[in-house]
C-alpha cells in the first residue's frame, strides 16, 4: 500500500467517525421513561410530557427549564397529581 493511498484511507475512515458521531450528537432528542411512584405507572419523557411540564411549571411558577429529574421530590409529586388530573387533550 503506497504512502498517499493509506493517507486517502486515513482520511476518509477520520470522515466517517466524525460524520457519525454529529449524527448521533445533534437533532434527535433523547427519549427517556420516568418511574411515576404516586402513580404506580411509567411515562415516556418526550416533547408531549415535557410541554406538560413546562405548562405545569408555568401555573405554578416554577423555573420550567429545570429538569424534571432535579426538581425536589414533592414538586414531582404535585406535578404527577396535576398531570394525572389533566388528560393528553387539555394542552394550551
């Protein structure tokens, strides 16, 4: 193998890990379940709970870009009891 051809591989290989890790990092949300423990039940964190939550933040006053997951644990359970009490229509 001549020296510009292993090069040219070199190159192209460096190509396609940084191409598939900007993939991988930018545009796709991450997706996570939450362990509702009032509830007995799961939910899916996707762009539907977190417009919930934000929504729940709001009425209550509560900094809405906080994580769910680092919020104490009895602001957790007053938003599972308002999120159970409001079904996936009533969204603003």
């Amino acid at each position: 193998m001549s020296k510009s051809s292993r090069f040219l591989s070199s190159g192209f290989l460096a190509a396609a890990l940084a191409s598939s890790a900007l993939v991988m990092a930018c545009g796709h949300p991450h997706y996570y379940r939450v362990y509702d423990p009032y509830y007995s039940d799961y939910h899916v964190w996707n762009n539907d709970e977190a417009a919930y939550y934000h929504q729940w933040a709001r009425e209550n006053h509560y900094d809405e870009n906080r994580d769910f997951r680092r919020i104490p644990p009895d602001q957790q359970k007053q938003y599972w009891t308002w999120r159970h009490s409001h079904g996936d229509n009533d969204r603003h």
